[in-house]
C-alpha cells in the first residue's frame, strides 16, 4: 500500500497515522535488538529546545543531545533558513576541483577556530568518513614522503572511532568489533586507556610509547585518541597527558590524530577540546555539533605544512573524495551553526554552567548508592553503577545482564529522559544535553535522573 493509499487520521496525515507500521514493516534500525523493535518503537516528531516529542503526544527530555550532536537545541529557524536559502541558490555540486561559497566559508571559519595551524579543512558526510579520511590522509602523507613501512595505527581500549570498517578498526570496544574481525585491518594495536591514570605517572602515555617501541618506530603512522573518551564513560585525561602525546609523537614521526567527533563545537566549552587541552594535533576529525545536526557534515582539520608537503611530493595530491564532501547545503548550515554559537555565547554558556552541573551529578552521588562514580566535563557525564557502593558490592553478572538488557532501559524511557544507558565496559548512564541547556533543563535532568536511580536501587533489592 503507497503512502497515497493509506487510512487518513483524525489529524488529516497520513504519514503520521502510518509511520509505525511503515517503520516497523521497513526500517531496519540502528544498534537496536529486534525484540526492542517490534516491541518498543516509537516515532518522534517534532521538537521544541532541549525537548522531543513522539506522534502520541508525549514529552521527553532529550538528555543526549540526540547523538551528541543537536547542540543548539530543536526547532532553530535561522538554521532551517540557511539550508533554504541555500537549496534555492545551488542545492548541489561536488568538491572535485569546485568550491562552493558556504563550503569556502565554512571551511575558513572552522580553520579560524582550530588550534594552530591546523588550517586545512577536508569535509566528508559523518564521523565515521572523518575517521576514514583521517586514516587515509596519514598513509597518503607518509607515501609522499618516501615512509612506505609507516602503516600502524595505535588506539585506546574502549575508544569509539566509528562504525565503518576502517573506524571499526581503530575502535577498541569490542562487542562492536568481534562479529567483523575477520574483515578488519590488522594494522591497529590498542594500548590501556586514561582511566586510574595520574598526573605523577601518566601510564597510559607510556604505554603508547612503549607499543612505539615495540612494534617499530618506522612502522607506525599515527595515534589516534578522543580528548576526553566516550567508550568507558567520560575519561578525562590527568593533566600533561595530550602534551606527552605530542612530544612521542614527535619523537618518533608518529602523526597524532584528536578524533573530536564528539567533543568539538562546543561539548566541553571550546570549539575543540584539542585547545582546551593546550595541545596542537596534527589532524582533528568532527562532526555532529559543527551543524547542530541540521544536516550531515564531517571533516578533518590538518596541519597546513602536513597537505603543503604532500601536495609538493611526486604525489602531489591526497588520494581521496566523496559525491557528497562539502555539500554546500551543509556546509551553508555549518557556517549558521558556527555564527550561532558565536553570537549567543554558547561555549561561555557552557563553561559557566559546568560547575553547577557537576554539582547536580554529584549531589545524586550522593544520595545513590548505586552510583560508583561520576566522570566527565562541560556538557557531559558518564554515571557508573554498582550494587552497593557503601557495602563494596559489584553488579552480579545478572544484575549487569538484566541491567544492560532492557530493564534500565525502561527506568529512562518511563522518566522521560533520552539518555544512554551504556554497556561498553561497564554499566552506566551517559548525560549530554544540547548546550543551550539553563538551569532549568539541568533541574529537570537531575530530578528525573533521580527517579531513574531510586528505581534502580530498588529493582537492585530485589535481584541479585
């Protein structure tokens, strides 16, 4: 039956009286179960600030910026307008040799925001193409330059890098990467991540120095690592960590790659959280927030004299390109994006605004003792979960399977709270809402977390 043909509701719309059925008949989603699926499947339909709504009317808290990407909130009108003001101008043309205006200028403003002289923007579609790119770029380089041995890439345990199988390589999470070991690159080693470093020993430097050694300077071709991880629940670095990064790197002629896919425009206060960390990458990788999420757009940022020498080697180009890099409907709302956040202060809002946050996360600490800690900066915390923090008691093995398979999953959605109840190394709750969040948002965040979590220590009580 055609959309045409389908029964006509109260409302008049077709569309939105089928489209779970349709969905369901159809779609096939994106890391859901099946069961979950047929089960649970509801169509969201509009949204209004930092909240959603589903075509049966109800409310929901997005608590997760949709995919940590939809930072300037629902509804933005100026960022529609750009995109249709664009589509009546030039709706398409691709990079291969053109630019288009919003493409050139979006370009230019990025590389003014970036550390540096990271001033070489290359646009792709997602953060797992930025990722793909990145890797492509750092081979390419070192060809030009006569290193053809260079080809390892090294990576943290639990880092996310993407979903394609260049990405999936670099990522260390491994119920992602077990089913397509076989297909994968095997030029990737992972090395310990941040968590439990200090600033006194700064092991997990090390071990990536160490894994240098090890596998043979001449070998390795880049490091690839988020300023602040998502896998493993918002590890923050300890202080002098990126600067040791970039002094192995350097040591060694590694190239150092800050994926920031999730933690540029804005997440942490600063339009890349490379700044923030006072470090300057040779390439930086985004996405999601540099359009709100308004359209699809990714890029990479690279060292000028990295694409100057390539593009002087025999060479004389970097060997990749996609229909749909720098999209100048994008890009035009990239650049709408960026005068966004710049006019209404939203990386100062956010840095103002990350004490008090902090506060809430850890007021619900302390009150919960099914919280075992709390991480993360800015716009973004990761709750970890225990079973009893003041008896000293780990989630059973059931308690973490039923916990993971479903049962926090209906806390969230019964609280009206779209955040991640996370599985990837451990059990937790991943809070980041889009960046134009007041105090008020943070309240309502922090009042229906705690209902979240009273309903978790009492299912807790009753099942061990």
């Amino acid at each position: 039956m055609s959309l045409l043909d389908a029964p006509i509701d109260a409302s008049g719309d077709p569309m939105k009286n089928d489209a779970k059925a349709q969905a369901r008949e159809h779609m096939l989603p994106h890391f859901t179960k099946g069961s979950a699926w047929k089960q649970n499947l509801g169509v969201m339909e509009r949204g209004e600030g930092c909240y959603v709504y589903d075509t049966e009317g109800n409310e929901y808290l997005d608590g997760l910026a949709g995919l940590f990407c939809t930072n300037l909130g629902h509804g933005r009108m100026d960022l529609v307008r750009a995109a249709t003001e664009q589509m009546e101008k030039l709706a398409f043309y691709p990079a291969w040799g053109w630019a288009t205006p919003p493409s050139a200028k979006a370009a230019a403003m990025i590389a003014e925001r970036a550390p540096g002289d990271l001033n070489e923007v290359f646009f792709v579609s997602s953060g797992s193409e930025a990722v793909e790119s990145a890797l492509k770029f750092v081979r390419n380089y070192h060809v030009s330059q006569g290193d053809d041995a260079r080809y390892k890439v090294i990576s943290r345990e639990w880092s996310y890098h993407g979903t394609t199988l260049g990405g999936l390589a670099v990522t260390g999470v491994p119920k992602f990467r077990d089913p397509f070991l076989p297909m994968l690159w095997d030029g990737v080693r992972h090395v310990r991540n941040t968590f439990g470093d200090t600033a006194d020993d700064l092991a997990s430097a090390k071990a990536i120095e160490d894994m240098i050694i090890a596998e043979g300077p001449e070998t390795v071709a880049a490091v690839f690592a988020e300023p602040i991880q998502n896998g493993r629940g918002g590890l923050v670095p300890p202080a002098g960590y990126w600067q040791e990064l970039r002094r192995i790197c350097d040591k060694y002629g590694v190239l150092l790659v800050a994926d920031e896919v999730i933690c540029a425009f804005g997440r942490f206060g600063y339009s890349f959280t490379s700044e923030r960390f006072d470090v300057v990458p040779d390439i930086v990788t985004f996405a999601k927030g540099v359009t709100s999420a308004y359209q699809p757009l990714g890029g990479m940022v690279i060292r000028q004299p990295l694409v100057e020498a390539v593009w002087d080697s025999p060479m004389a180009s970097y060997m990749h390109g996609s229909t749909f890099g720098g999209h100048p409907v994008a890009t035009a709302v990239a650049v709408a994006a960026m005068e966004a956040y710049d006019a209404e202060g939203i990386h100062q809002h956010v840095l103002d605004n990350e004490a008090a946050f902090r506060a809430r996360m850890d007021g619900l600490f302390a009150t919960h003792n099914c919280m075992k800690d709390v991480r993360g900066l800015g716009y973004f915390y990761a709750l970890e979960l225990m079973a009893d923090r003041e008896g000293g008691a780990e989630l059973s093995d059931n308690q973490r399977a039923q916990l993971q398979g479903g049962v926090l999953n209906g806390f969230v959605r019964d609280a009206g709270l779209l955040i991640r109840p996370d599985d990837r190394g451990a059990t937790m709750l991943v809070v980041s809402p889009p960046l134009v969040a007041n105090s008020d948002v943070l309240d309502d965040i922090a009042g229906r977390l705690d209902q979240i979590l009273d309903r978790t220590e009492a299912w807790l009580a009753q099942n061990d």
